[in-house]
C-alpha cells in the first residue's frame, strides 16, 4: 500500500488533496471544533496545508504531533510562524518551546497507509497515533486516497478504530 500511494503523480496528489481538505472543512465536527490536530504530510500523504490555513484564518486552534520520549506523541500548538523540524523518522514536526505549547485537540485528523470499510487503520507500526488517541477524548478523523481503502486490515485488540474516514471520493462513518 505504502508503495502505491508513492507512486501517486504530484498532480493527483494536489487535486485530492483539495478535495479531502474541502470534504473535511464541511464536516460538523471540525466547524464545531475549537482544537484541532492535523499532520504535516509525509510521502505521498494528503497534503492539509490548505487545511490548517483554512482552520487558522478561522481562529481556531490548531495542533500538530510531536513525538516526545521513546515512543510517545502529544499535540503541540501550531501556528503559521512556528518552527518545523524534521523528527528522528524524517517527520515534520514543530519545535516545541515550553510545555505550554502541548494542547488538547477536540478533532483529530490523522493519515495512515490503508483503512477499512470499518474506519480501522494501519500506520507505520510504531503505535504512536493509537497510545495518543487510547488517551483523547478527541473525534478521530482518518484520511487517504481512496485506492487506500481495503475490505479488512485485520485490526489487533490496541489499534483504535476512527470516528470517520475521509477521501476523495467518500466519507465513512459519521458523528
């Protein structure tokens, strides 16, 4: 899966990623939101810079993950001025100043290599984004390209499920 969306054109990419940021802007969810953790894209993903300048313009808050320790993620404030850094996996991320800056996001917008029909997700197996979302109380939003979407990812009993999912083409799931 993570081969074929990197064989994704550049093109496709930026026409559906609009899409998917369009998709997510009129969800409920998000309107209602004060808080919102987003991602900055890495290989191939949705790209939601368009996204979080459409959330910031809005005045909401709005969250990126920070990896913290071996194997943990918090969501840090994000603004059009903060610092981006890549990680130790080559994943932007901000530079986080002080603690002041870790937030609690009401929505969470989180990528992944495949989903199901049933809204479970497989990611790059570290586990990060399932330890942080077991922890928020945060609706969970995930999104891909559609050709991303596979009848079963054969989910274990630690991997949390998303509220929605949401491509190009569709929206699964509601809240």
């Amino acid at each position: 899966m993570l081969k074929g969306r990197l064989l994704i054109d550049t093109k496709d990419i930026e026409v559906f990623s609009g899409i998917i940021n369009n998709r997510l802007l009129g969800l409920e969810c998000v309107q209602k939101a004060q808080c919102i953790m987003a991602y900055y894209s890495y290989k191939n993903e949705p790209n939601l810079l368009e996204f979080i300048r459409v959330c910031l313009d809005m005045g909401k808050c709005v969250a990126l993950p920070y990896i913290v320790g071996e194997g943990d993620m918090i969501a840090v404030d994000y603004h059009a001025d903060s610092v981006i850094k890549s990680n130790i996996y080559g994943i932007p991320e901000p530079v986080m100043m002080n603690e002041s800056e870790k937030v609690e996001p009401d929505v969470v917008i989180i990528p992944g290599i495949a989903f199901d029909k049933n809204r479970h997700r497989i990611g790059f197996g570290g586990g990060y984004y399932d330890r942080f979302l077991s922890e928020v109380k945060a609706v969970k939003i995930g999104v891909c390209f559609n050709r991303q979407i596979i009848d079963d990812v054969f989910p274990e009993t630690h991997d949390v499920p998303m509220d929605i999912v949401v491509t190009e083409d569709r929206v699964i799931g509601a809240v």
